[in-house]
C-alpha cells in the first residue's frame, strides 16, 4: 500500500480536493486499478471542473479542412 500524506494537521477543506483526487488516483494505480475519471461514455459530455470543455473529434481528411472543423468545433461550442 502506497502511503500518501497530507500536510498539516488542520481540517480538509475544499481547497485540498485536488490533492485528495491526486492521492486517491495513486491509490488506485498502486492497487492495480484504473483512477476515476479516466473513462467515460462516447458521446457524454466530460466534466472538466473547470471553464474548459472537451469533446471527440476525428480529425478532418486534410490539415486545412482539420483547423477549418476545429475552428467551427470551437465556435459552436462558445455561441451553444
């Protein structure tokens, strides 16, 4: 078992959760486990916690037609 420590003796707050995911992920990778959050259903839409978004794209058959489809990806996932 792979010991990770906290620092401080204080109580958890929201600003460990980070942290918290981090340890319970290495927990997980040490047991022979996937980490939560490293799987997730085609076609759902993945939960950053943050202001960024994530999607599945297949890239376009040129380079030109690639940035052109990100480009509008990207619009559309701005204006909704």
């Amino acid at each position: 078992m792979i010991s990770v420590g906290i620092i401080g003796f204080g109580r958890i707050g929201a600003e460990h959760a980070g942290w918290l995911a981090v340890a319970d992920g290495i927990r997980a990778v040490a047991a022979g486990q996937d980490p939560w959050g490293t799987h997730w259903p085609d076609g759902k839409v993945i939960p950053t916690h943050t202001q960024d978004l994530v999607l599945r794209i297949p890239p376009a058959p040129t380079p030109e037609a690639d940035r052109r489809l990100v480009r509008e990806t990207g619009r559309r996932a701005v204006t909704g």
